[in-house]
C-alpha cells in the first residue's frame, strides 16, 4: 500500500510540472564580504572577506524563484596587540526571489529577495579557536542578464543581519553565473 501511495504521488507531481513552467538552474558567485562587527572584535578581525557561492534553484515563472546557497569566505589573518588572528565564515540557506524582466525580449531582470541562513564564523586567536553560530536573515537587490536560453550573469547587493553571533550584519556584494536547465 505505501507503494502505491508513492507511486502515486511521484505521477502526481509530475503531472503538476508537466503544466509549470519550471526552469531549474545552478550557479556561482564571487563574493566580497563587509563585516559589521561587535566593538571587541572591531580591531582584532580584519572587517572584510572574498569568498563563493555556490547556487542550486529553480524558477517557478517569470515572476518568482526559489534558491538555496552555501557560501564560504577566505581565510583572513590579522596581528593585534601581540596576538595572530584568522577568521573564516561559510553559511547555507535558502532565498525566495522575485523578478521583474524589462525591455521588448525581456534579457534584462531585476530581482529582489528574502532568505535565511545559518551562518557559522571560526575564529582562531592565536591557537585557541572558537565557533560562532547564528541565524542569518538575508534582504537581496540585483540584476540579471540572460545572455541566451541556458547562460545569464547576475549581479547583487545583499544586506544580512545576523543574530547571536559576533557578527551584527554583512554587506555583501557579489557577481556570478547561472546556468539554466
């Protein structure tokens, strides 16, 4: 019985995207990360990072979409009164989009976004390290340009505040590729 009821539910739900106009797609980014930090870490860590993203999503129309990311910065290092400190993040998440194509073939798409993330911050100070978690919540503005049917390249600022974490909030910007299925 419980074979059938799966069967029947996997014919079911592709029956409903054989109607959608669902367009999955994966990407990468470039990121170049701004720290907003707590006093006490303001001058150990060093207050900016590059790093990448990688992107799996799909496109439910024109309108919306769904993508989830992880990200991972570089490794910085910083020498503070005397003490050697490296700080790295990486994140994973989810972000919900909507998108606004412009022009006559409509190749040009503004996007804007909101998501959550679980962010994750190591910290070494000398050779004692500690791990920062918290919940990241993600605001995301940017632009896209499909350059055919398969291949587009994105750019975005995005705003995350970040709770219980050392951190207050990232700027990020980023620039990256998609390539659509």
């Amino acid at each position: 019985m419980k074979k059938t009821l799966l069967l029947a539910g996997v014919a079911c739900l592709f029956a409903a995207n054989a109607n959608a106009e669902l367009t999955p797609y994966i990407g990468a980014d470039y990121n170049y990360d701004m720290w907003g930090m707590d006093q006490a870490f303001e001058d150990a860590l060093i207050d900016h990072t590059d790093g990448g993203t990688i992107i799996a999503g799909t496109k439910f129309n024109k309108w919306t979409g769904v993508e989830a990311f992880y990200q991972l910065s570089t490794e910085t290092s910083n020498h503070h009164e005397g003490n050697r400190y490296h700080s790295r993040l990486q994140a994973y998440g989810v972000d919900a989009l909507g998108y606004l194509p412009l022009g006559c073939d409509q190749k040009f798409e503004l996007l804007a976004g909101l998501g959550i993330g679980e962010y994750e911050a190591k910290v070494r100070e000398n050779s004692t390290t500690d791990k920062f978690e918290g919940v990241g919540y993600r605001l995301t503005a940017g632009a896209q340009y499909n350059l055919d049917a398969n291949w587009s390249v994105r750019g975005t600022y995005r705003h995350v505040y970040v709770n219980k974490i050392f951190l207050n909030d990232l700027n990020e910007l980023s620039l990256g590729v998609r390539y659509n299925f």
